[in-house]
C-alpha cells in the first residue's frame, strides 16, 4: 500500500477480507482472486479511496442498469477482457450474470448478482469528511430547486382536481386543535439545548392564530398565573425562520436538513403525529400509505422482482420540490387544516453564510410535517393520474399505488401515467434508480432480484485508530460483524473482531443481544464456554447470570425539574422519555464497564 494513510489501509483490508468471502462463495479461480486483489491494492495505491466510494460504484449503477435493460451496455474505468464487453476485474463473477457479449444470461446465477452488488457498493455509504466544494455544491442545488421552483405554475387541470378531492375526503372532519404537541429530539434553529427545550422564549403571531401560547405550550391555568409576567415579556415575532445545516451522509458528501425553530418544533410534532395517525387509519390510504413500518413497501419489490406486477418508482429532491402552491391546492377543500400547516411552517431559512431566503417549497427535510405531507401528495396525485389516464374507477386505482416517503411502488401496467403526470407538479423522478422493467427492483432499503434480497452490506463509520470516546463507533463495528458473519462473511467479521478487541479487549460470546457489546452466535453460546478474560456472576439477589461487559451510555445532563414548563414537557413527552429533569445530549456517548443479565 505503500505510503497510503492507516485510514485507506484498514478500509482496503477489509474490503479485500470482503472479496475473499465472496471468491470463495463464487468459486473464484486462485489465480483470478489473486489478480483482482492486486488490482484493488493498486487502484486505491493509485487512486485513494475514491476508487472503493466512487469508481466501484459507479461499476454498481452500471450493473444495476444492465440488470434492468438486459445487456450491458457500456463500464467505464476498467479495462475489458480480450474478445469481450466485460470488465477483467471481477470478470469470473461477472461470466456468471452476462454473456461475452454483455447479454444477461437466462437464467443469471442470482449468487453473483448477489456478489457484484455487495463489491460494488460496501463502502458507498462511509461517512466521511465533507469539503468546501461538497458543502457548496449541495448549497448551489439547494438554491437551483427553489430558483426552479420560483418559476413552476402549478396546472389546476382534472388530475389536480381528483387529487385534491382524494385528499379533502382523507383529512374530512378532521380536528386540528386536538393535538398533543412535543419535542424533537434534533436541534432547533434558535439554538435550545436539550435540557432548555422546555422554556419557551417567543410567541409567533402565525402560530398563535391556530394554537394559542396559553392553550398549547403552558401546563394550566395555574401555569398561566403562576407565570404571567414572565410570559407577558416573550418576545412577539410575526413568522419563523429555519435553518440550514449539513450534516455527514456517506462517501458523496453531506446531506442538508432544516432545523426548525424551538417553538415551529413543538407544534409540529403534535401535529405530524395527528396526520400521520389519520393517513394510516383512513379507508383509502390504510395500508398503502405509510409511516411507522416499511414492510408494506419491501413485500411488493421482492413480488415485483418475480412477477413484474409491480414497479418501484424514486422521487427525486422529493421534499425539495413540494411547491407551497401544491400543498395549498390540494388542501383547499380543508381549510381548517390548511390553516394550521401554513401556521406551523416556517417561512424562510437561513444559509451557513448568514443569508436568509423565503421558502418556495412547502417545508425542507427537517420539518416534522415535511415526510406525512409529501407522501400523502405523491399518493393523491399518482391516484388521480391512473384515474385519468385509464378512466379506471377511483377505488381500483387507489390499490396500484403504494407510498412509504419518496419511495412509490405502482402496478406495471399503469406507471407510466405516473411518470407522465407529477413532472407537471414539480415533482421529478430519479430515472436511474425507477425499476420499471427487468428483474430488479429497490424499495425502502431493500433490493431484490428474482425474489432474493440482494441488498448489499455497507461500512459506514471511520475506523478510529486511537481509542475513541464515542461509543457509537464501537457499536455500529460489533452490528456490523453480526451483520457479516450472518451473511457468510467469515474472514470480514473476523478481522472487525480482531480491530474491536484490539481496543476493548476481549468480548463475550451470547445467543442474543444483551446490555453489553458481545458477539452474538445463536446456539452456541454457553455461560460455562467464553474466551479467557471473560467474567461471569451468578447474581443470588435477582437469580440470575450476568456477564462483565462494555455497556454504551448517552451522556445526560441534569437539571431542577419542579417547574411548570418540565412537567409540561415530561407529560407530552411520553413513557419512552428519561427520568423527570433528565435530559440526553445528542451525539455524545461514551463505554462503561457493567455486569448484565447474559441473556440465556
């Protein structure tokens, strides 16, 4: 590797561990998996690590196509075999899924579907640090879909006006004021620690016409009183603004999001959770619009895998490109609640270089009303684009189109409308990754070819090479071995335990997860039968095994919770929240040694 950084060394290692599970799962010739090893050492010698996070899967999006179309077509950046379209390097493996000519086989070896996909894309989600071009890249694109949006009139034609009637009957009688608002658990626009959250410092004339300060963020009458001079001296501001933020996403660069200010987040939440429970028990959107669970969404790819009844659709920019006017439109029917979305939605945001901007788009991702409000839209305007095309009747149409967020799963043979129809709205497609024809189909995180999960396993945290104080990293390290080992990945998750114990020294072996970090190995763990070092109690009190272990904990912060604004914080917070007074900070955790129940 030669004068490479411990970072591409340890990525590089694992990645050729990687290659040699699946060589062996593949029956990769000795003198071939030598060869493609050399080559990726090489590569990355070359190249850095963008080889792994940009190169391969770019080979990946190339396959992914291939898979749809039938034949490759073309892939850059590798050399060919001689006589053949194929690329050299995994082209063992690749001789199992395409003809020399670049033709699929039929049937391909799913095995090595399987296997190309795993390579490809392993290290496409490492996150990793982002740069000042990365942040004003994603910056511009920010700017360009409000500046598109700026100039999109939206059509008030008959899809319009069935999508708008589909979602007056779904929100029909429904009661805004009947909402139990509560905190978020990121960060706010105004600048609120967790453990400040519950002091509210501003009034904002937009909410108040909806949700007044007295009714919605004091405890009670008493509260009122108690505290009415101090209420009487918050600050009156007429609208919110938001604010822009980028955070790590994986090898591409950082993903933006919307912090809400404190008081915008407080509503919010009460109200995206009164809208989303009306979206999953309404008649019409039960079971084909959801939130809560992506098992609806994952069931119909691998069905649609085999069949082809079933297409999965990807939006792209999906909450960037819900124009204001959409959501306005749609909602007319609804007043009452088209008033209070309007008065729970920020306005502006402000950009990391201080500017502000007013918002064209309904609410950016970050909003807790941005993921319901965009998939019931998706939803009624892809049902009114089926009704319209086809003249089906409006029951029928409403079972073709499933939605979790911006993933849509629609029946092959009405998806063209779709694809046709919600451009005119501002709503784009991410063409590369809409699985229309072939076998393949992607949905909520889960790939399928043929009926098999063919969804690959990524590395997604740095490897610290000095003990780290984050417990997440060890953590995400340990479920990634569980991971692998489960997949058949024995020399990958072997080197990860070597790399885990070489900083926390020996771990227990259990049959399920437990309180401590342990590798799980169902069956075949026993309280008599653990690798030296390894303690383990009978704790006579509570009649029960424990075994010494690394416990992950949060850090927490405690503050006096005997005023009125914690109580009314820890009763709208829920059963799942922490003790009375105390309050978890983000993103800060840490290991302690504990005994825990073993779990047998």
């Amino acid at each position: 590797m030669g004068n490479h950084n411990s970072l591409d060394h340890t990525i590089v290692d694992l990645y050729c561990k990687l290659y040699q599970d699946i060589a062996d799962s593949c029956c990769v010739a000795i003198v071939e998996s030598r060869r493609d090893i050399e080559e990726i050492q090489n590569r990355v010698a070359s190249e850095g690590l963008s080889f792994l996070t940009k190169v391969m899967p770019r080979l990946g999006k190339c396959f992914d196509k291939a898979l749809l179309q039938g034949h490759i077509s073309e892939i850059p950046n590798f050399q060919k075999k001689s006589g053949s379209i194929l690329p050299s390097f995994l082209g063992g493996i690749f001789l199992r899924v395409f003809k020399e000519d670049g033709v699929l086989l039929c049937p391909p070896d799913v095995v090595a579907v399987k296997a190309i996909r795993q390579l490809a894309y392993y290290v496409y989600k490492l996150e990793m640090a982002y740069t000042e071009s990365d942040t004003s890249r994603v910056i511009e694109d920010f700017l360009k879909t409000e500046d598109d949006l700026g100039e999109l009139s939206i059509p008030t034609d008959s899809v319009f006006a069935t999508a708008q009637s589909l979602v007056g009957t779904v929100f029909s009688r429904f009661d805004v004021q009947d909402i139990i608002p509560a905190h978020g658990p990121g960060n706010v626009a105004t600048g609120e620690e967790a453990w400040r959250k519950p002091y509210f410092s501003r009034i904002y004339k937009e909410i108040e016409k909806v949700y007044p300060f007295t009714e919605y963020f004091q405890y009670s009458l008493m509260h009122v009183c108690d505290e009415r001079e101090a209420m009487e001296s918050l600050d009156l501001l007429g609208s919110g603004t938001a604010k822009v933020v980028l955070v790590p996403k994986d090898s591409r660069g950082p993903r933006l999001i919307s912090c809400e200010p404190l008081e915008y987040q407080w509503i919010q939440q009460g109200l995206s959770r009164k809208v989303v429970d009306r979206i999953e028990s309404h008649s019409y959107t039960k079971g084909h619009v959801n939130f809560t669970s992506q098992m609806v969404n994952r069931h119909l790819a691998l069905v649609g895998s085999v069949s082809g009844e079933w297409v999965t659709l990807d939006m792209k920019e999906a909450s960037d490109r819900v124009h204001l006017d959409l959501v306005k439109g749609l909602f007319a029917h609804n007043p009452e609640v088209l008033n209070a979305l309007l008065a729970t939605r920020s306005t502006s945001t402000r950009l990391p270089d201080g500017r502000v901007i007013e918002l064209k788009k309904f609410a950016p991702m970050g909003s807790a009303l941005c993921f319901p409000v965009e998939a019931l839209i998706f939803w009624s305007l892809s049902v009114a684009a089926i009704v319209d095309t086809y003249r089906i009747p409006q029951a029928r149409a409403r079972d073709m189109v499933y939605v979790y967020g911006d993933d849509l799963i629609i029946r092959s043979e009405v998806y063209a409308a779709v694809l046709e129809h919600l451009p005119r709205f501002g709503l784009l497609f991410n063409t590369a990754k809409c699985c229309t024809t072939g076998s393949f189909r992607e949905s909520c995180g889960l790939d399928a070819y043929k009926g098999v999960d063919v969804t690959p396993l990524k590395l997604r945290r740095v490897w610290p090479h000095r003990r780290s104080a984050d417990s997440r990293v060890y953590t995400s390290y340990v479920s990634h071995y569980k991971e692998a080992y489960r997949r058949g990945y024995y020399r990958l998750a072997e080197t990860i335990k070597l790399m885990v114990e070489a900083h926390l020294g020996t771990l227990p072996i259990t049959n399920s997860d437990i309180g401590v970090l342990s590798w799980v190995h169902p069956g075949e763990a026993a309280p008599h039968h653990q690798p030296p070092n390894v303690k383990i109690r009978v704790n006579r009190a509570l009649f029960i095994l424990e075994v010494f272990g690394w416990q992950p904990y949060s850090k927490q912060k405690i503050v006096s919770s005997d005023d009125w604004c914690t109580v009314l914080s820890r009763i709208n917070s829920g059963p799942e929240a922490c003790p009375a007074g105390v309050y978890t900070i983000p993103h800060r955790s840490y290991l302690k040694r504990g005994w825990s129940p073993f779990g047998v």
